[in-house]
C-alpha cells in the first residue's frame, strides 16, 4: 500500500495538497513562512505533515525526527553569511526577503537556497554565530591572571556594547516572539550567547579563586549573576522601548553598581 500517491503535474500529490489546505496544517506565520510542524510527534498525522512541509518549502534537509541538518559551509557561505547579517540587522526577520539577502550577499537565490532552503535555519545561523563572536570578544583580551576587578570592568563594557546593540536587540525579541513555533531559535540564542559567556566567566572564576580572590561555592550561579547585574535597569527598559540608547553615564552607573556588588558578596 501507498503511503503518497503518485505525485501531480505540479510536483505534490493530491493526498498532500488536501492536507497542507485543511486546518490541521497552517501555511504560513506571521512572517509568510511555512510553519514547520512538530516531526518529533508520532502518528500518520505528524509524520504527513512534515512531508508536506517538505515538499512545499524544498527543505529536503528537514527531518522527520525533528532534527535540523549540518549547514553546509561552501566557497560562499561566509558571504551569504554576512549579506543575511546586514539585511535581518536592518529589516529584523519578518521584513528580511530572499530576494533582499541574496542581493546584499551578492549571490543568486539559488545559491542562496544550497545553503539555506528556509530564512529560519539562516536566521539561527546568524544569530548563533554574532553571540558567539561577541561572547568571544568579551573576554578575548583577558587571560585568567587580570586582577578581577578589572577583568570584570572590562568585560561588562564589551558585553553592554553587544545587549545596548540594535542586532541584540531584535535577536532577544524575534526569539521571544519566535519561541512558540521555533523554539530552537531560543535555544541557539541561550546557547551561543548567555551559556557561552557563562562558561568562560566558571573559568576564570575557578583561576581566581585559585589564586584566593574569589570565594565561590557554585561557578554556574555566580556567572549567571553577574551578567544579570550588567543587564540591569538599561537592557529591560531597552525591550520594552522605554529607552532607545542609554547614555555613557547610565552605562557607567550600572557597571559601576555590578562590579561592586559582585565583590562585596564573592571578593576576599
């Protein structure tokens, strides 16, 4: 028995068309896109609707255990890269088109679509490697031999630099928005970004209560902390638009105020 019918004149089958046109498989978010169904789900039902997911969007890399596919890296990918980066920074996701990417990336929308066949896996993409380089960045000049306090400085101006930038900011905001029907938008955003930083902060925490500076009992805690502190006041009011940009003595003031209260409850 057939499972999928053979296929009509215009590539999917009747089965499928009648499926994707029923309530029980939306066709596009709010964005336009094709919403990717949960394929992790068991059942007849699931499993169709992520063949229909398949078909209609040419996400032939899409697989039915859920799982999203290595990203391919070719001559190109760097550029492609680059132009998604400039045009989701400028327009934020809804308004970033193909066409608008593949323009700024100087590519064809069919190279364009060898690498990503759906906005939302080059969307995570993006946003997965700016947290990283800017995590990067935050402590790329610090070896685990800087005095705390000026390690800790230092790395708070780089991280309020990345949270007070109009890229952190509508990543935090498409991921939130997102979380229901992308869920792994978050996660990416979490793992490449706040995670990645607060392993690197365990790290140099762990040298410098070697060298006896810092006394801390829990790593993971105290490195959550501390980036909660940096993010006090300017980066809420910054989400819910009470403040556009904040000043350098708001800046200031925070990171003064976090640095301090960091070392009054773990410095020796």
């Amino acid at each position: 028995m057939r499972l999928i019918p053979p296929r009509s004149p215009n590539g999917l089958s009747a089965s499928l068309l009648a499926l994707n046109s029923s309530p029980l498989f939306p066709a596009t978010n709010r964005a336009g896109l094709r919403v990717r169904p949960n394929c992790k789900n068991s059942g007849l039902l699931p499993k169709l609707n992520c063949l229909v997911y398949k078909q209609l969007t040419g996400a032939g890399d899409i697989h039915l255990d859920g799982n999203t596919p290595d990203i391919k890296r070719g001559r190109k990918y760097d550029q492609v890269i680059a132009g998604a980066r400039d045009v989701f920074l400028a327009h934020g996701f809804e308004g970033a088109s193909v066409d608008l990417i593949a323009r700024e990336a100087g590519v064809s929308k069919a190279t364009l679509y060898s690498y990503f066949p759906d906005k939302r896996i080059l969307f995570v993409e993006v946003a997965k490697q700016e947290c990283a380089s800017q995590a990067k960045r935050a402590l790329e000049v610090t070896t685990t031999d800087v005095p705390v306090r000026e390690m800790l400085t230092g790395m708070s101006y780089k991280m309020m630099s990345f949270l007070t930038s109009n890229f952190a900011q509508r990543i935090f905001k498409i991921c939130v928005a997102e979380s229901d029907r992308f869920p792994e938008l978050g996660r990416e955003f979490y793992m490449s970004g706040p995670k990645l930083m607060e392993d690197r902060l365990c790290e140099y925490f762990e040298h410098a209560c070697a060298r006896g500076e810092l006394k801390i009992d829990d790593m993971h805690l105290a490195a959550m902390q501390f980036q909660e502190l940096v993010k006090s006041e300017i980066f809420v009011k910054m989400v819910f638009n009470i403040i556009e940009k904040p000043t350098q003595e708001q800046i200031d003031r925070i990171i003064d105020g976090a640095v301090d209260m960091f070392l009054a409850r773990y410095g020796t």
